[in-house]
C-alpha cells in the first residue's frame, strides 16, 4: 500500500462517514453537516487523483521551469495535474452556495413545523 | 426495517467506494499534459490553475458563478420572509469582539483584494479574495446586527462585475476567435510581474468583487432572517 492508496483510502473514509450521516441522522442540520462531510471527501479524493509523486505545485515560478515551459518541454511529471485543483476550487465556492442554501430551507422549516427531526414532516411521504 | 434498509445502503456504497481503490494510480491525462506544456507559453501566467480556471475553461467558470449567483438568491427568495421565525435578542458584541473587528476590518478588505489582484501569481484568486473580502463584511454584521448593507450598491457592484466577465469573454470571441480568447486583445507581458496573463488578472479581479458581493449580500440576509417584533408588526 503506498501513500497514494492512502490519501484515496481517507477521502473515501470521509464519504463514508457523511453518507452514515445522511442516513442515520434525523436532525436537518445534522444532515446538512454530514453533507458537507460528502463534500469534503468529493474534494480531497480529486486532488489526491491529480497528485503525482515527487510533483511541484503548479506554479511555475523560477526562471529554469520557465525556460522549459516556453519551448513546450515540461518534464513529464514536474508539476501536479492542474486541471482537478481548478476543478475542486471552484466545487468548494459551489459547495459553500449549496450548504448556505440547504441551510435556509431548514430555518423554513423551522419556523413552519417547529422542529428539525425528519421522521416528523410527513407531509411528502407517499 | 427502514434502519435496514439505511444499513444496508451504507454497506453497498462503502464497498462500491473500496473497490475503486485499485483501479486508480496516478496518471497525467492529455488535457492535463497539454495544459501543463501549453499553459505558460499561452498565458504568460504563473499559477496553471489560473490559466486553466480562467482561460482554457473560462465558460466553465461563468457557469459557476451563475451557480452561486443562483444559490444566494434562492437563498434570499427563501430567507425574505420572516413570519414564524423566533424573535432573537442578540446578545451586544463584547469590548475585544468590537475592537477586533474595527482594527480588522480594512486590513482584510485589503488583503482580499491582494489575493484577487495577485491570482495569476501566487495560489490564490477571485474566489478565495472574494471569500476573504466576505468574512470582513461577516465581523462587520457580528459587531452590529442592526447593519443593513447597501443593497443598491451590492447589486451594482454584482450585475456589473458579471456584465464585464461576459463583454470580456464576447471580446475575445471577436477579437481572438473564440469566447474569452486571450489572443491579441491586450499584449500578454512579462512572466511572473503584475502586469502579465493579458485578460487574465482582468477577469480575476471581476470575478472576485462578485464573489465578495455575492457572499456578503448572502451574510446580510442570514443576519437579517430572524423575525423582529416591530418588522411583522408592521406587515399585518
């Protein structure tokens, strides 16, 4: 088992968790934190796949990298797979959006039913 | 039953999760391989990930800040009205909170705005500058609950901020040939200076004022959702 297996092994871990949450729990802010909890996981699991061993940081900031990288010579495996950073900096902001309104929807909630347990708004049940 | 259901579940998903372990390793894909080789020579920008959330995938981001722009005002559509919500009586912010938070209070401003401006140099950018720019309007509201923002002024600083993402991105579609091309428009500078990345730090910086307008026009509408008695007095 390397470190990589590691890293894949603990975001999935975290998932776990959240998806425990999100089943088990019945109080609406517990399972907006246990959502989060998916979240996180979802984020460190995508740049644990984007790292590469022994890679730098995708910032190319001194002036040999800089030479390589304007004849388009980059060693292969120099920096970290830029792609999945852009990806989860921008899940983050978004996950940031969802959980603010999540959070609204149970103050509703609250202030209609008076009270956070699930298993008592039966009103969508079929 | 329904707890077995629940277990079961769990047990499905962990085992689905564990066994994609091995299949993974890693591995440079070759939309990542051309990024990393193309990425500077393009751009001119240190931070790839820039290059690559600004540029390469700029419409990606748009949609993004469409997403969050759609999360806070279903948020504030949710949050508007107050009936039924439990009058709170804050308690007064404490001497070392007021202080803090009045001695704090430009300095984030401003390093935000450093995080926003420098996103094409260093790990930063609009979003972690506008969440910054955020949590100084956040010390702001918790010294003084009674504090409105500027609505007028927030949503300026919101729709124009978006509008000069799109010109941007609708210039380069009829300058450099395709939407928010970062070819010939403006000249692309030195490598690892301020001035460089052409439109870059151009559609950071717009990315970042909205962002910060955005999350702390969110905040205002958390810290103004609790019913007050005079406000509902005054809707019936």
């Amino acid at each position: 088992m390397n470190e990589l297996t590691l890293y894949y092994l603990a975001a999935m871990s975290l998932m776990l968790v959240g998806f425990m949450g999100l089943v088990w729990k019945r109080n609406l802010i517990k399972m907006v934190l246990a959502f989060t909890l998916i979240d996180t996981g979802a984020h460190l699991f995508l740049v644990a796949l984007g790292y590469l061993p022994g890679a730098t940081a995708p910032i190319v900031d001194d002036a040999g990298m800089f030479a390589q990288a304007q004849s388009l010579m980059v060693r292969q495996g120099a920096v970290v797979d830029p792609v999945v950073q852009a990806l989860v900096l921008t899940a983050i902001v978004i996950g940031v959006g969802v959980t603010a309104l999540m959070l609204s929807y149970v103050v509703r909630i609250y202030a209609r039913r008076g009270t956070l347990d699930i298993a008592e708004l039966r009103r969508l049940k079929w | 039953m329904k707890q077995l259901i629940g277990s079961v579940f769990v047990l499905v998903m962990g085992l689905f999760l564990w066994s994609l372990v091995p299949l993974l390793g890693p591995s440079a894909g070759y939309l990542s391989t051309y990024f990393t080789q193309h990425g500077v020579a393009d751009n001119h920008t240190a931070n790839l990930v820039t290059a690559v959330v600004v540029n390469y995938r700029g419409f990606d981001t748009l949609g993004e800040v469409l997403v969050l722009f759609a999360s806070v005002s279903g948020a504030t559509f949710v949050l508007r009205r107050r009936d039924g919500l439990p009058t709170a009586q804050p308690w007064p912010a404490s001497e070392f909170l007021a202080t803090g938070a009045r001695a704090l209070f430009a300095p984030l401003v401003v390093f935000g705005a450093y995080i926003f401006v420098h996103g094409h140099l260093t790990p930063g950018g609009g979003f972690q500058g506008g969440a910054v720019v955020a949590s100084a309007v956040l010390m702001l509201l918790l010294v003084n609950r009674d504090r409105h923002l500027p609505h007028g002024l927030m949503t300026w600083l919101e729709s124009l901020s978006g509008f000069g993402f799109v010109l941007t991105g609708l210039i380069g579609l009829a300058v450099g040939g395709s939407f928010l091309s970062n070819k010939g428009l403006m000249p692309l500078g030195e490598w690892n200076t301020l001035f460089s990345g052409g439109l870059i730090p151009i559609i950071y910086v717009l990315v970042g004022i909205k962002v910060g307008a955005e999350l702390s026009a969110l905040l205002d509408v958390m810290f103004h959702s609790t019913g007050d008695a005079d406000h509902q007095e005054g809707q019936a």
